[in-house]
C-alpha cells in the first residue's frame, strides 16, 4: 500500500513507468517530445558522423561537428524528461564525475581546435569526450558500471 501511495503521489520515479514519467515531464504533448527527441538524437548521430568523415581533411570541423553532435544528442533527453530533471539527474552525486568531465571535455575540445590550434590536444580530448559520454551513459542502465569494471578488471588480470 506505501509503495502505491508513493507511485501515485510521483514520490518515487524509479517505480513509475515509462510512459509517466514522460507524461509528467513538460508541458509539450507526447507526441511532440518523441518527434523533438528523435530530431535531436538523429541530428546528433549526424553530427557526429560527419565530424568524424572530417577527421582526416580538418580537425576543427572533426571537434565541432563532433562536439555538437554529443550536445545535440545529450539535449535531446531534455524532451523525454524535461530540462530541470535531466539536469537534477546529470548532477546526481552517481553521476556527478562523469556530467563533470564530459562537459569539460566538450569546452576543452573546442578550445583545442579553435584557439589553441592544438590537433593532437584536440583528439585527445575527443576521446576523453566519447570515453566520458559513454561512461555518463551506462550510469542510467542499472549494474552496467559494475560489469564493465568487472570485465575490464577481469581483461587485465
């Protein structure tokens, strides 16, 4: 009975489903959010594709359209959730290390192709910039930080 009591009053979002948390999320419709959400993340995978097909011709447009892709495709869980709860879960103390990082790395990126003019430094920070996304990404899924710690301790042993 507590456990419903809590569903019902949005204390406990864990338990909720899927569809209302959507719901609750913002004032746009439904539909509306998936279609923003879905233009947002395929802009993103856009982006990032054709930073990467530029890694070889120019290495400021590889970090810009890289980096814009990352933020294209981070943005777009804003629709699904909302802006002020996606960012109360980016800043989770969980999360903390990674959003810090990876939003690090996305301004140092820039800063490296674009006034530093360091190509190396700028790559560098590409990587550092997929590694942090990716590990910011598998803190949503739950014990997925665990098995790859797991699999990677188990790989160097």
């Amino acid at each position: 009975m507590e456990k419903l009591r809590r569903v019902l009053s949005g204390q406990d979002d864990e338990e909720q489903g899927l569809t209302s948390q959507v719901l609750d999320a913002s004032s746009l419709s439904f539909n509306t959010r998936l279609k923003w959400f879905a233009i947002c993340f395929v802009a993103g995978v856009f982006f990032s594709i054709l930073g990467t097909g530029l890694l070889w011709l120019d290495i400021k447009l590889f970090a810009v359209f890289y980096t814009l892709g990352n933020l294209a495709a981070l943005a777009s869980t804003c629709f699904l959730m909302g802006p002020m709860k996606q960012l109360k879960k980016m800043f989770e103390t969980t999360r903390l290390p990674a959003t810090v990082i990876m939003l690090l790395c996305f301004v140092l990126t820039l800063c490296a192709a674009l006034w530093w003019k360091k190509k190396v430094l700028a790559l560098l920070f590409c990587i550092l910039q997929f590694l942090s996304m990716t590990w910011y990404s598998l803190s949503y899924i739950p014990y997925a930080r665990d098995a790859v710690i797991k699999c990677c301790s188990s790989l160097l042993s």
